[in-house]
C-alpha cells in the first residue's frame, strides 16, 4: 500500500515537472522563500515560480545562459522567458533575449552583452546600465528608452514616462533653452517657466522628456522642467570630496584598499579591489549584490574568468572583493563599483595606474596601501537621476602614457 503512494506521488510529480519548463537554478548563502516556502542553498526552478530574498540576495542561473541577481528584500517571479520583479531590485547579465519587467515596463538588454540594474520603488522603476544597454518598452512594446552606462534613468510605471536629470550651464539661442549635460555630453532643449532668469548659470534640472517632441537642431530630446537646483561650483573645478559624499539613496559605497595603486604589467600583478557596503547610518549592509566593472578598452585588465564584469555579495562587515589581472597597456584606469540592496542601488570608481617599471609592485604597495575612503557620487535618486545615478561615467581617464623610472639603488 506504502509502495502504492510513493510510486503514485513519484508519477505526479514527474508529470507536474514535465507540464512546468524547468528554468534555472537559484542559489543563496542564506535563506528565502520559495512558492511561499521557506529554503537554502539551492533550488531547482520551475516556470512561473516566486522567489523571494530575505536579509540576504539570491543568484538565479537561467537556462539560457543568463545571470539574474536579486537584492536583498526582492521579490520576482520567474518564467523562462522574463522575471517580473515585483519589489525590491535585481541585476540582469545576459546575451540572450531574457528581460525584466516591472510594474507597466519591459527592460531588456539591446547588445550582444548587456548588463543592467532595475529597482522598483513605489511607483518609480530606476534603470542603470553596467555594460552594453538596456532597452525600456512600456506594455504595448514600445521603447521608451535606450539606457547607455552614462545615461541611467527613472521611469514612471503609470506611463512609461521617462524622468530624466541633466547638469550644465543653461544657455538660451532664438527663444530655446538648451543645456549640454556634463555627465553624457547630450545636447538637450529645456522646457518650462522661469528659465529665463537662469541663462549662464549652472544648473541641475529634472524633469520628464516629452515623448515624440522633435527639439531644436543637434538636440537628443525635450524635457520638460520639473524641477530646477543651482550648482555653486564649476563643473571643471568640481573635485570629489569623500568627505561630502551623501547617499540619497540611503546606500554607501566605501572604498577600503586599490584607490591610487599601480599595478605592474610586466608581472602581469593586479591588486584587490575592496570596497565596504554601508546603510544611511555608515553601518556594514551585508548580503549587497555588488559589481566591478572594467574598462572594455585601453588601460584595464581581466577578471579570473577573463570578463571585465564581476560580481559577488557583500559579508557580514559589508565588504565585497574582487581580483583581476592587469592586461598590457599603461596609463591610468577606473573600475566601475555599483551596489544594491533592498530598492536602493548605489555607484562609485575606483582609480588605479598600470605600469611598465618593475618598481610599480613597490609604488603599488606604498600607494595602494593608503586605502583612499570614498562614497559615491551619483545614487538612485527618483527626480535626480534615476538609478543611483549610475550618471557616472565609465572611463579610462588620461589616455596611456609613457614615463622613464631612473633605477633604484639595489
């Protein structure tokens, strides 16, 4: 009778198994929910299934071949084609057609390999772009958006609106005000009242771009104003001050070891690249998806899997690591640092040199060793900027240069 059940229960579930498409596998280092259930560890996933994140974030390895993160405090429903994310935030790497959704909006990558971040928060979707670009459509399939690493944005769910956040110096030509944004060089003509006693100033300016508005000539696309902030200081004179660095998204990144180090090219030695994860109240946030992303040419390096994009969870002190080998061309680098935990996504550089003089180990090690604190910049920042602005751009600094090292004494 015993045999009986088993054998029945066996066969139901090999058949509800068969009617489900199996795809992916989630993995997490601490608990969560699945189907309303509790689980660790590994979980096979089945079309349709819900998962949800607890204090800590869950990797999702799809069947295609894409990598699905999700943050802390995240729920997504899984299919084999999409995941719905219904709260929370979530990363998408993928070369495949796979997509997020959330809320009204589609987002998709649009390049052979693309990377991007989503957080859902009330009724606002951030989008920022890692690698590659992200593809935002609204219900009916039409894209709204087509979101480059330095151009990361916030969308409104209702409409598929896209809110849209510049800073430059407005300046006025035949009645149109104008403004070219120092983060992404985009041309964009400003609409809206009061602009005309700003004319010369530098400013920052949200609002929502105007879908369909043709603008004036050489421009990418019309705002308009909902908001308008002058900025004191000269974009060209502006230098980072950790000291100033807030988090309007209530995420911190700190940058504990690899700020200033050099790396020796020759020995092909790179250093770790350490950053610490902190709350609105400085305290270590573990469990944070975070990424490090380097420069797809001139001076940069590889990861161990010989990508430029990798990615790990903070520990329990919120720190996160990342080692990677330094490739062949000298000159100065960043890597990109982007963070996110719970709806909140957060974005930093981390500057380093690569150098031909065998003496670059010893200046490594002695720069390097300082452990310059940094926090970010720009933060997902619903009428600023979107997705902790990841309005930072990617870059490779200074082109490679070439220096002659007198020998040391042996």
């Amino acid at each position: 009778m015993h045999r009986a059940i088993a054998l029945t229960l066996l066969s139901f579930s090999f058949v509800l198994s068969a009617a489900t498409p199996y795809v992916g596998i989630a993995v997490s280092d601490g608990p969560f929910r699945l189907n309303g259930s509790s689980a660790a560890g590994n979980a096979t996933l089945f079309s349709g299934a819900l998962v949800e994140t607890l204090s800590r974030g869950s990797q999702v390895h799809l069947k295609d071949g894409s990598l699905l993160i999700l943050g802390p405090q995240t729920t997504g429903q899984v299919f084999g084609d999409r995941t719905l994310i219904q709260r929370g935030s979530a990363r998408l790497e993928t070369s495949a057609a796979y997509r997020l959704e959330a809320l009204s909006l589609r987002i998709a990558g649009g390049a052979q390999h693309s990377s991007g971040m989503v957080a859902v928060r009330g009724a606002t979707v951030d989008v920022a772009t890692l690698d590659g670009k992200m593809l935002v459509s609204n219900a009916g399939g039409v894209l709204v958006a087509s979101v480059l690493p330095s151009q990361d944005r916030s969308f409104t769910a209702a409409t598929g609106s896209r809110m849209s956040t510049v800073s430059g110096t407005l300046s006025q030509t035949s009645g149109t005000y104008r403004l070219t944004d120092e983060v992404s060089n985009a041309n964009v003509e400003l609409r809206g009242t009061a602009l005309a006693s700003e004319v010369g100033r530098r400013v920052r300016v949200s609002g929502i771009a105007v879908p369909g508005a043709l603008g004036s000539a050489g421009t990418s696309e019309v705002i308009q104003v909902a908001s308008l902030n002058r900025l004191a200081v000269p974009f060209s004179a502006h230098a980072f001050d950790p000291a100033q660095a807030g988090s309007a998204s209530g995420l911190n990144i700190v940058v504990v070891e690899g700020e200033g180090a050099i790396n020796n090219v020759r020995e092909r030695v790179g250093r770790e690249a350490i950053v610490r994860v902190e709350d609105e109240n400085h305290k270590p946030v573990s469990g944070a998806s975070v990424s490090f992303l380097l420069p797809d040419s001139g001076p940069s390096g590889t990861f161990a899997d010989g990508s430029r994009l990798f990615s790990a969870m903070s520990d329990e002190q919120g720190k996160a690591v990342a080692r990677f080998q330094p490739n062949s061309e000298t000159g100065r680098f960043r890597i990109k640092v982007d963070a996110s935990s719970q709806g909140r996504i957060q974005s930093t550089f981390i500057g380093e040199t690569n150098s031909l003089a065998a003496a670059a180990a010893t200046a490594g090690g002695a720069l390097g060793g300082l452990g310059t604190t940094t926090a970010v910049v720009g933060g997902i920042v619903v009428a600023a900027g979107g997705i902790a602005t990841a309005a930072v751009l990617l870059s490779n600094g200074s082109s490679s240069t070439k220096q002659a090292i007198s020998p040391g004494r042996q």
